[in-house]
C-alpha cells in the first residue's frame, strides 16, 4: 500500500450483550481502526439488480454470533451468511455450522485423524439406549448444541436418555474420569497460531470444568505441552475457523478434543493470565441486560425432558434450590457419589428471560409446589431485579 495506513471498518456480529464484544471492539480501536457492534437493532441487508449494500456498511466481519444460546441459531447463522456474500467473515459460517454442532465437529475431526472420545448419536431412543453398553458406567449425555455446559449430564446408572432433549439432538460421550480434581485444557488459537492457553478445574462436587459455572483457572501457556498444542492446531485447522478455543482432555492414550469453540469466551484466560486481550470494564450497553421480576415463568429442562414452572428470584439465596418432585419429573437425579455433609444436587438446564443456561440446584424438600424453583444469586449475578415487575405470562402483565 506504499506506506499508507488505511483505515479499516470492523464489523462485530454479536445479538449477544458481552464484555468480549467490547474487548474486541476496544483492540480494533488500539490498532487505529473503527469497529462496529452489529447487534440485531443495527444489521440491515439490502438486496437489489445492484448488488448487496450493507447498512452500516463494514469492510470485513468478526463472527460472534452465540448460536449456542440462540433459540433460532440457524436464523442467526444465516446473517452472517449474507454477510459472506459480500464481505470477508471471520469465522466463515460455514465453518461455525459444523463447529457448533458437537457430533458434526466430533465426525469431521475424527475423519481426519483429530484424536476424540467415543461418542455416538442416533436420531431414535431405543437405537441411543441400545449403543449404552458400549460405553460402560457412568457416561457423558449432552445435547449436540450447548454452551457454558448447558445440556451436560453425567449419568452414572443405567437410565434410559433420549435421542432429544428439549428439542435438541443428544448424544452420549465416553466419560474421561480424573483419579484427582477434574480439569481440562483450553487452548486459544488465532491464525494458526496458539496465543494462550489455560488449565480449567471443575468446581467442589462438579465436574465439569466451566469457567461460567465456577471452574477454576490456571496459566498453561508456558509450559502447554506440545502434543495437546499440536492437536488444537490441526481441529481448527480441520473444522476452517480463523479462531477458536479448543477444550481437550488427557486421557491415558494421550490428548483428546473434546470441543472447538467458534465463539470461545476469553474472561477466563484473563483470569488465568492476567493479561487482559483488552481493555473491557463495562458491558456494552448496560440497559441490554436481561431484566427479571421477583417471580418468573421458566422452562427447566431435564433428562427426561421440560416443563415450564413459576419460579421465585430469590436475591437473599447463593445456590438455586429445586422442588424434589419437580427434579424428579424432570427424570434429573443426583450423582450416586456425593460429598459428605454435601447437600444433593441436580443439573437441569433453565430458561429465564430468553437466556438458556445449566443450573447446580440443590434438592430442597421445602421449596414448595407453587414456586418449585428458586432462582438464587448463583444465576441473578448476570440480571437485573426489578421486585416491582409483574409476572411475565401472568396476571401481573
């Protein structure tokens, strides 16, 4: 370009409110370009015999759409498909369709040699019920579409799952125990090149390693070994991504790729790190955050299925607590192992003010039968409680 600086316009294609889309907005800014949010209240698309003109118009893509939590995900993927047409999308989303499917990524990394746990799918139950017995006790069981470990179950019995769950495909997944604490690796790629990584340690009485739901960290990116680094690189490769965040786990034949993220999350690298991708103190924009009142209808789901209940938001409370005869309908049940003095607990997925996330509850005989849940602060860290907000769906509207 003969020496000049030109000035590029960004796009960030998020309809998720997150303190990434301002990191990312805020290095864009560093480096003397102008970023964008694309945020749904901003994309506009026209189409004519001229050609394609976007409105705000952008010079290239940044794919972070959370098709994850999306209720209509291959709506969203579809935006940022028209913006592939005409622009350069980062991540392609053809790329993102097969990584955000769990089974289609597990399918295409293992044909091409990625090293993976044992996982199968069927689209019947008894077909899913009948390939159990090769997997042995206790195995993972999750929907193909989940984030944060939402739709993540470990069942240790011979229960019977389903083909679904909430109208989402599920598999079952060979389970990589640990004789210690649990954890995972997560390495962060970016062209092709890995630019940290972080240990991730699951919660007292879980076990699942999730940064969201309380997982601890720990700074792997100096002594990351080369075998996990080098199967990382070869996923992201395989699956076409620009970026990713790759989850494996060390199993006794080695490192497996459990997931790559399209949208990986990168709070807890900097937890891990203490060096943070950029400068994000605030959300971007504050009144996006979800707003609840002090009483909620929800959807929880289960293994066994979902039923939509009045919950309580209970800000005195730390955990959330379940009804037993609403976990029990639910077909959830707590581990066979449990902590001494530990209080049983459940995962069920809950869907609040239009956000889809797994929950530890805690069986508690005296939640009642009008409330079944309370929603405690466990949960309410990310919403804002309005107690004058009637319930939504109720005779409060």
């Amino acid at each position: 370009m003969g020496g000049d600086t030109q000035t590029v316009t960004v796009g960030i294609l998020g309809f998720h409110d997150s303190r990434e889309t301002k990191a990312i907005s805020n290095a864009v800014a560093a480096l003397g370009h102008e970023a964008v949010w694309l945020h749904e209240e901003a994309v506009g698309i026209d189409v004519s015999r001229s050609g394609v003109a976007l409105d705000p118009d952008v010079d290239v893509v940044v794919n972070r759409l959370l098709l994850s939590k999306s209720t209509s995900p291959l709506e969203d993927l579809s935006i940022a498909s028209c913006y592939a047409a005409v622009r350069p999308v980062l991540n392609d989303p053809r790329s993102v369709l097969f990584a955000v499917h769990k089974h289609a990524t597990a399918s295409r990394l293992a044909a091409a040699g990625v090293p993976v746990p044992h996982t199968y799918m069927a689209t019947a139950d008894a077909k899913l019920n009948a390939a159990r017995d090769g997997f042995g006790t206790p195995v993972v069981y999750k929907t193909a579409i989940g984030t944060n470990g939402g739709g993540t179950w470990l069942v240790d019995h011979d229960r019977a799952v389903s083909a679904t769950v909430d109208g989402r495909r599920a598999f079952i997944q060979e389970y990589v125990g640990a004789s210690e604490r649990h954890r995972d690796l997560r390495i962060y790629v970016v062209d092709d090149e890995v630019v940290g990584a972080m240990y991730r340690y699951a919660p007292a009485g879980d076990w699942r390693t999730n940064v969201a739901l309380g997982g601890d960290v720990e700074d792997a990116t100096g002594d990351l070994p080369q075998r996990a680094a080098g199967a990382a690189l070869r996923a992201t490769r395989t699956l076409g991504l620009d970026y990713a965040g790759v989850d494996l786990i060390e199993s006794d034949g080695g490192w497996l790729v459990l997931e790559v993220n399209p949208t990986a999350g990168f709070r807890g690298l900097f937890r891990a790190t203490g060096t943070p991708p950029a400068d994000a103190p605030s959300r971007v924009r504050d009144e996006r955050v979800p707003v609840v009142g002090h009483a909620e209808r929800v959807t929880v789901t289960g293994i066994s299925g979902s039923k939509e209940v009045l919950a309580r938001i209970d800000t005195a409370a730390s955990t959330t607590r379940i009804a037993p005869d609403l976990a029990s309908d639910l077909g959830t049940e707590p581990p066979a192992a449990v902590e001494d003095g530990a209080p049983p607990r459940v995962d069920i997925v809950v869907e609040l003010a239009g956000e889809r996330r797994t929950v530890t509850a805690v069986l508690d005989e005296d939640v009642g039968s009008e409330t079944p849940l309370r929603i405690g602060r466990d949960v309410l860290r990310d919403y804002y409680v309005d107690v004058r907000r009637g319930v939504r769906g109720g005779a409060g509207d």
